[in-house]
C-alpha cells in the first residue's frame, strides 16, 4: 500500500478535470466526482472495460505527472500574490522583488521561535534572537519594525506555509483609488474614445478638448455659487496613460482600420512550410537603398536599382536574384526564374573555399507571389504552367504571409545596404543628381554586382536563426538525401513565350535592332535562304535579299533574341554581335546609353559643322572657274525669279521695273477690283466664241431656246451704284 495520504474532501485535477474525493470504498477504490458534472470517474485499465479507480491507479497518475492534488489550504485570504509572480519561478520572483527572500527568511524564523509576544518589545527581543543565531544570513540587513513584522506574519501566509510568491511587495501593482471624481474621470473618458473614433486627431487635440471643457465646468461653478469645489484638471500624462490603457483591437479598428489592428494584435499564422528543398520557393521585388552611377565618358548617373530574388523556403538559400534598373516587370521576373534554373559559376570564383555555393539552382514546384501586374496576368501563369511550376498568390496586402522574403530584404539593407559608404564624386555634379553624400550610397555597376554576390555568399554561410545552422549546409544535406535537384534542361522557352514582339528586317548582315546588330553566319544565312524562297518579288530590294520576320525579345537581356522561323515553326535564337557589351544588359540602361552618345553628339556638333564647311571650301578651290561662274550665274537668276519668290511666302516683296536711259523707271502700285465685285462672279452673257457651230435644236422642240440676259427694267434707285464705293 503506497504512503500517499488521501483525505476525503480533496480535489484533483486529472487530465484538465477537477474531482472531488468523496469517502473511500473499500478493497482501496475511490470514489471521485467531477466537480462541474457530478458524474463518476471510471477509468480503462485494459482499454475495454471501465471499472472504478484505484488508490494504487490515483498513486501511479501522480507519480507520472497526469494528475495533480489541488492545494486548498494555501495561504489564508489576507494573503497577496502579486499576479505578476503568481506563477513565476524563483529567477522570476527574485528579479521582481530581491528582498523577498529576506521576508521569507525573517518569517521562517520567527515562526520556528513561535509562541512569542506579539508586542512591540517582544517583536525586537525576537529578531534580535535571530540575528544572533544566523549572523551570516542577515549580515549587513536591519531588523524591520515591528509594525511590519505584524503585517508580514498576518498577510503572507501561514505558519508553514510562507511561500515566496507571497513575499513579494505590491508596492505600486495594486489598484489604487481614483483620486479624480468621476465626473472629471468620465469625462477624460469620453475624450480619450473621441480619440480612438477619429485618426485625425492627435493626442495634444484630445487633451486641448478635455482642459476646455473643465475649464469651461469651473467657470460656470465660480459664477453660482463660491461654496462650490472647483474641478480638477488631470495632467497632460495622466490623460496620455489612461488614453493609451484603451488601447485594444476594437479601437485601432475604429482608428486605423482592420489591416492595422491585424498587423499588430492578430497573431500570425504558422509561416510557410516546406519539407525539402525546391518544392516551394518565394519571390518579391525590392529597390535597393543606393545609388549607382557609370563611368561611361564621365560619370554618368543610372538611379536606384530593383533586386529580385527567389528564395528556397525550406533552406532559405537564394537560388535566383536579378540587379537591374528595369522597373518591376514580368521580364525581369522571367529572369529571377531562369537563373534559379542555372548553376552560380560567378559565386565559385568569388568563394573558392565554397565549392558548394554554385550548386544553388533547380525548378521549383511552387512559387508565392505578391498580386503585382506582373504576376497576375495569363502569360506568367501560362509561361509557369509550362514549366510545370503552380503559382500560388498571397492574400492581398498580407506582407507577413510572404515573411520569408521580407526578411530576407532587411537582412539585405542591415548588412549591406546601410553599411556602404557615400559616394566620393564630385559634390557639384552629386548635388546635380539630387544626392546626399552623406546619407546615400553611389556605387559604380560593376561594385553593386560584385557586392551583391559578396553579400550572398556570407549569408549563406552564416547561422541562421529559424535553421540554427547555415542555409548552404541544410541545402547541401537535404539534396544529398534526394538524391539531386530537377533542373529544366531549356529554359530559352521563357523568353520565347514571354518575350516582347516586334517586327523587324531579316537580311544578310542579319537583324538590326536599338541600333544593335543580331547576326550568326551560320544561323542566318540558311534561315535567309529559307525564307526567301516565299518571298514576293516586288518586296525584296534590287542586288539583296530581305525578308520581313517577326522576333521576340527580353528587356531584361539584349544578349540575344528570338528570330521565328516559319518553315520550321519554332524560333531560332540570334545572338549580338557585341556579346560583351549586351550580355544581361537591360533595355533601359542601352537606351541611356544611347542617350549619353547623342548628348555626346551634340555637343560636338558646332565643332563637326566647322570641318565640313572646311572642307567644302577646299573642294572649291579645286573646281574650276567655269564651273563657279556658272553656278553663280544660276544663283543669281533663282534670287530674281518671282515665281520662286512667290513659293517662299515672303512677306518682303521686292519689285523689278524696266530699265531706263537715266537708272530704274518709277514703280507705280496698282489695286485689282476683284474685292470690290458685287455680281458674285456671274458668269458674263456674251456669244460663243470659237470655230465650232452651234447645235441645231432638236425637232421635238419647237420654239428656240432663249439665251440669258438681263431685265433692266427691274432695276431700281435703290439698288446701290458704284458711285457709293470706294
């Protein structure tokens, strides 16, 4: 029989019920009752039957932890458990309160010298006692009054039972009387919730409304009666603390609204799960905190950079990333996808004591994505469905459910955005840009790529905090247990399906595109010959051949295109003829390129005028005089033409008269009447005139046909004369 004393009366708790221990039965059963329901507990022992507990069965489920005695004699009803320490440890209650052992201590004492006298002498004879039995325990301590040696023994706990949980001092945890009324503290009340109700109005707006209002209160109590107490106006702080103590979901609701509440009192969800790696992966756009500039025949400024990244959920390694000044698009996305689909040959020179950075790649099953434009239409889930990748859609403006990646972009600007160093151009030509040396980062292209990959490498060799272990070693041991990772051998069909259109010229020297060249003799040419067959005569130019073809393009890349092919009904791909200049080269930076080159142009333009004006006056002092005389002759007879001079609209006319004995004869300017007419332009009545004779009338006509003319007769003073115009 186990020594475990039961008393009849005591309550249980078992497997989160409560039950009361009623009087035993004999043969050592119990009988216990839930205490909400009544029922009887009946347990399975050989999980058939059910049969009454034991005492031996009770003995074991406390010996296991599964059921616990429930203490009702504790501390009596005097006595104060701090809630802040009710269910803490002795780290915890030491840290709120470090003199609560010593009231324990001083309690165990006096309760092992009990009976004493309860006086105010006793109390001193009594801890003098035990200062001196145990002078190292209360060394450099003073004995505490004997008024607090009452409160303590009356108030934290029993003899035998003083707990330190009830030796915690309550000093300043206690709820303490309101020491406004209630009006005053209704009314700042009312304020506060006028507060939360409107987002426009600030703290300062809510406590000038309160201070108003009492104001107004003791102004109208001074004018009634002087007997009558003024009311308090509580502080700026007080009205601050209880404004804030309303602070709930309720009301950043009503303030803020249901994203705001959410983001800060809904707890998240379990995060996103993977359960090895390239099965689902996450990806999102950034701009990058700084500034880049090129050394393109002088400095030239670019901007801001967008990255954008795909990370492996379960690994949390980066298997793609893009740095490139084309806004977020479904090009540069494309991209992100197909460099996740390619070994890192770039991160095995910059880490050669790494070999395993560069086998970070592969297909992934599923990618999250944000509802950008870029994501949401038909050609990327089309170009995905392809591939054999499902796309999954965060919910709208839920950033925490993508917190894998958001992440990732503050790891990014903690360690390597925030920490690069201002730019060292020109402060002129900075100020120029719009840039605060002092605040902004500039960084020429080449340093933000090698960067970039630098910053990656570290962090996938560092410890991560979810991980506990680095993300390339939980990558390297998850694929060697797969047995590899499943890569998309040709992953050209990206740009072939979501590439940008456009029509262009086929021709020997290839296609001719932004001022680039896209030319392969041993692609071109049969492909010319190809198509060149079902080519119309009358299109192609005379001595060449040509042939209208439509290709596709990555504004993301200018590496290469993508030439249709219509005999074989696929397309080919043509690469630059400038492989190391247009190789990931985006559309955006080759346009400013372009730019830069006409800027160039045109501030040589004077100084290109000059030499060919030079040059055209060598060339006519080589020609002979004829010839110049000639010429000179033909000027001089185009200046004089009116005919010319008619078709150049001048408004200066200048007049040629008759040569005379004694110089030019006088110029007389003449008026035409055409603006004067007041016939309308009336056909004038007059015979024919020619050779030709009139037509004889037809026989069926009897009567000859009268000619016009005009009745005189009808004509009266007032019509008006031309006397009357000038």
């Amino acid at each position: 029989m186990s020594s475990l004393k039961l008393t009849v009366g005591d309550i249980w708790e078992i497997e989160g019920q409560r039950y009361l221990l009623d009087p035993m039965m004999g043969n050592g059963f119990l009988h216990m009752r839930n205490e909400r329901t009544g029922a009887p507990l009946q347990i399975s022992l050989d999980g058939i039957s059910l049969q009454t507990p034991t005492h031996d069965w009770l003995v074991e489920q406390f010996a296991t932890g599964r059921a616990h005695r429930i203490d009702l004699n504790g501390p009596s009803r005097h006595a104060l458990v701090s809630p802040l320490v009710a269910s803490g440890d002795y780290e915890t209650i030491i840290a709120k309160d470090p003199e609560a052992a010593f009231r324990q201590s001083v309690l165990n004492a006096l309760d092992r010298l009990d009976p004493f006298p309860r006086s105010n002498k006793g109390i001193r004879r009594a801890l003098a006692t035990i200062w001196e039995k145990k002078p190292q325990t209360f060394a450099g301590k003073k004995p505490p009054s004997p008024t607090s040696i009452r409160t303590w023994l009356n108030k934290r706990g029993e003899t035998g039972s003083r707990q330190l949980k009830f030796m915690v001092s309550r000093s300043g945890r206690t709820p303490r009387k309101k020491r406004l009324p209630l009006s005053v503290h209704r009314r700042m009340h009312e304020e506060a919730l006028a507060y939360w109700a409107n987002h426009q109005k600030t703290v300062g707006d809510a406590y000038d409304d309160l201070c108003f209002y009492l104001k107004g209160l003791n102004s109208w109590i001074s004018r009634r009666s002087s007997r009558w107490r003024e009311v308090p106006i509580p502080s700026r702080e007080r009205f601050r603390t209880h404004l804030r103590s309303l602070e709930c979901y309720e009301t950043i609701l009503t303030r803020y609204g249901k994203q705001e509440a959410d983001k800060r009192l809904k707890a998240n969800g379990p995060g996103l799960y993977a359960h090895r790696p390239l099965a689902l992966g996450a990806l999102d756009h950034t701009p990058a905190d700084y500034h880049v500039v090129v050394d393109f025949n002088g400095w030239k400024y670019l901007g801001r950079p967008w990255l954008t990244t795909i990370i492996d959920v379960y690994s949390r390694c980066i298997v793609g990333w893009v740095l490139t000044f084309e806004p977020p698009s479904l090009y540069s996305v494309t991209e992100c996808i197909k460099r996740s689909n390619r070994p890192k040959l770039r991160m095995l020179d910059r880490f050669p004591d790494c070999p395993e950075l560069q086998d970070i790649y592969g297909k992934f099953d599923e990618i999250i994505v944000d509802n950008g434009w870029e994501f949401t239409g038909s050609s990327f889930e089309s170009a995905m469905i392809d591939m054999g990748t499902s796309v999954r859609w965060a919910p709208v403006r839920s950033p925490t459910y993508k917190a894998v990646i958001e992440r990732l972009f503050g790891t990014f600007n903690t360690r390597l955005h925030r920490k690069l160093p201002g730019g060292t151009l020109p402060i002129e030509q900075m100020r120029a840009w719009g840039i605060d040396p002092q605040k902004d980062a500039v960084l020429t292209l080449e340093q933000a790529e090698d960067l970039m990959i630098s910053a990656i490498g570290v962090y996938h060799q560092e410890i991560h905090s979810s991980l506990a272990e680095a993300p390339i070693k939980h990558w390297s041991r998850a694929v060697r247990e797969q047995g590899g990772v499943q890569v998309i051998g040709d992953d050209r069909q990206l740009d072939r399906m979501l590439g940008a259109s456009k029509e262009a010229t086929l021709t020997t020297s290839g296609v001719k595109l932004f001022n680039l060249q896209f030319h392969d003799p041993a692609i071109t040419g049969p492909i010319l010959e190809d198509l060149a067959r079902s080519e119309p005569l009358r299109r192609r130019a005379k001595g060449s051949t040509t042939v209208p073809v439509k290709i596709k393009y990555n504004p993301a890349d200018l590496g290469q295109i993508s030439l249709w092919h219509a005999k074989l009904g696929k397309f080919v791909e043509l690469p630059c003829t400038e492989a190391d200049y247009a190789k990931g080269l985006s559309k955006w930076q080759h346009d400013c390129m372009q730019a830069w080159i006409r800027e160039e142009q045109v501030a040589d333009a004077d100084e290109r005028l000059a030499r060919r004006i030079e040059l055209r006056r060598e060339i006519e002092k080589l020609t002979p005089d004829k010839v110049l005389s000639r010429s000179k002759r033909a000027h001089a007879r185009l200046l004089s033409s009116p005919k010319i001079e008619a078709l150049a609209s001048s408004t200066l006319r200048v007049e040629y008269a008759q040569p005379r004995h004694d110089g030019m004869a006088p110029v007389i300017p003449t008026a035409s009447l055409a603006a004067e007419r007041t016939d309308d332009h009336a056909k004038p009545v007059r015979p024919a005139r020619g050779s030709h004779k009139r037509k004889a009338a037809s026989k069926g006509n009897s009567e000859p046909q009268a000619s016009a003319s005009v009745d005189w007769s009808q004509i009266t003073d007032a019509e008006p004369r031309w006397e009357g115009f000038k």
